[in-house]
C-alpha cells in the first residue's frame, strides 16, 4: 500500500488509579495556514464532529489573530451548549477542514513532544472519504476510495451518521445486530454505555472504578468484564471490559439513537479500521492489509 498517503499519528498514555493506559489518546500535527502556518498538535477525535481550537493554547499576539476571523453565518451546538464556529482553516495533510468550533477558555500554553496542543480534529476532517486507522503502525489516511485489495478483503457492516455527524457501526453483540457509536476520542475503552445496559452485559459487580476528564468535567466511570462477545461484520472485537458512566444526559443520548453504546479504539489496536463514509459500511482488516 506504498500508494496510500499515510499520516502519522502518537500515543499520550495516561495513568488512572493503578493502571498505566498507553493509548488514552490519538494526536495528530496539524497547521493553521493564516498563522503564519503554525503547527501544533491536534487530538484526533472522531466523537468531535466538529474540530475545535483551544483558545488558552495560543500566545495573545496569536490569540487575537484567530479571534479576528468571520464568524460563520451558523453555530455548532457543543456538550449541548451553542458555540461559534470561526473560519479557521485547519490543514491535516491535504485536508482542509474550515469553519471550526471555537473555545475561548480552553487548552493551555504547555507544549508537548516540542508543540502546543492546539485543539481536537474532529469527524468532519472525515466525512464524505474513506477514513483507514492503521492502529499496529500508529498511522491514518484520508482516501477516495477504497483500495481494490481491501475491497475483496473486507468483510463489511453498515455504518451511519447521527444528524449531529457521530460515527454509528453496526456491530454483532453475541450475533445480535445493535448499533454503536465509535469515538476515538473515547480511546481507552472497549465499550462505554449506560448503567442500564452494562448490567445486561456483564454480571453487574464493579471491578474497575477510573476517573476521566472529558472536556474539563470529570466522570467517574466503573467496568467489569463483558459477558457478551462482540464483533464487526463477523470480525472478533476485544472488549473484554464494559464500563458505564452515570448521567441523564448521556443515557438520553444512547436512547436516542438507538445505540448498544460507545467503542472506543482498544477494540481495534490489533488491526486496520477502514471507514468508508460515501459508502457507508466499515470493515476490520487484519493488520497485513496494510503492509
């Protein structure tokens, strides 16, 4: 796959309680070309269906640069909250991705591996191409198409979109067809769903109490291992843990669409995710595929 444009991606890893996660998150460099080109690292987040920039990331000089761009003429609704969409361009690869959410008082001016972190990519990056993440080889491409190779290869589930933009699978839970959200930005977990639905896949005693920071609120989260076996299109997914978080808002939004709950990136670490949006299906490679 010499053709594929790749690009690549790094880990943060992350200790919560007595565990060390060595991929709590996916960050990719990215540049803002009406800043001089400024470069700084983004988190790649597909549960963002917006990108964002982390007002607090920039320098003041910067800062009032980037507040000097138009407005767009809508806003994006953001943790259920309006927010203003600025015409920032963000370039990821030759991927352009304007107009984008805008956090006055987010981030921090700490740089990491060398560069500030400037905000979150999110699905919109994706949408409307095919999405390949090479977990193995910590690597991610933005296609046209899908290769022929992978076309053969692939065995494929539908996927969709919730009218907000989340990425939605359909996936096997002990055969049974449900639909799950996929996040990376939810990296750490194999599935994360409501207190209701955990207690019908696992034998409901906690073995796992973490506490994350999501957008700056922190969630208390608690997991005990899967007793159902899930999969993509008949490809085994290893979720060994099921975790859930508490809270109406979250339970709602599960209900909402329908959804089993949410997959983060551990299931797929093993191999190569393949989202193709134009055709909306996805499929799980073997890590070969990619070679």
């Amino acid at each position: 796959m010499t053709d594929i444009r790749w690009l690549p991606f790094r880990w943060e890893a992350e200790r919560l309680g007595e565990r060390e996660f060595p991929h709590a998150a996916m960050f990719v460099l990215a540049h803002l070309p009406t800043l001089d080109g400024l470069k700084g690292w983004f988190q790649f987040d597909l549960g963002a269906p917006t990108s964002v920039l982390y007002g607090r990331a920039f320098i003041p000089e910067q800062r009032a640069r980037v507040e000097a761009h138009p407005h767009a003429e809508r806003e994006a609704i953001f943790n259920g909250q309006p927010t203003p969409l600025l015409q920032v361009p963000i370039m990821l690869g030759e991927g352009r991705i304007e107009p984008v959410v805008y956090l006055a008082d987010f981030g921090d001016a700490e740089r990491w591996h060398g560069h500030p972190v400037l905000g979150t990519i999110g699905g919109d990056w994706a949408r409307g191409h095919v999405l390949a993440l090479d977990f193995p080889r910590q690597r991610l491409a933005r296609l046209a198409a899908v290769p022929p190779a992978w076309e053969k290869a692939g065995a494929w589930a539908p996927l969709r979109l919730t009218p907000y933009g989340h990425v939605v699978l359909q996936i096997g839970v002990d055969r049974a067809p449900r639909w799950a959200m996929f996040d990376t930005g939810s990296s750490l977990f194999g599935l994360l769903t409501s207190p209701e639905q955990w207690r019908a896949l696992t034998d409901g005693q906690v073995t796992e109490v973490l506490t994350i920071n999501a957008w700056g609120t922190p969630w208390k989260v608690q997991g005990s291992p899967a007793r159902v076996a899930l999969d993509l299109a008949g490809q085994p997914l290893d979720v060994t843990l099921v975790h859930f978080v508490e809270g109406e808002r979250e339970r709602q939004f599960l209900v909402q669409h329908e959804l089993v709950g949410i997959l983060g990136n551990a299931p797929f670490l093993g191999g190569v995710l393949v989202l193709d949006f134009p055709g909306a299906r996805a499929a799980f490679l073997p890590a070969e595929m990619a070679a």
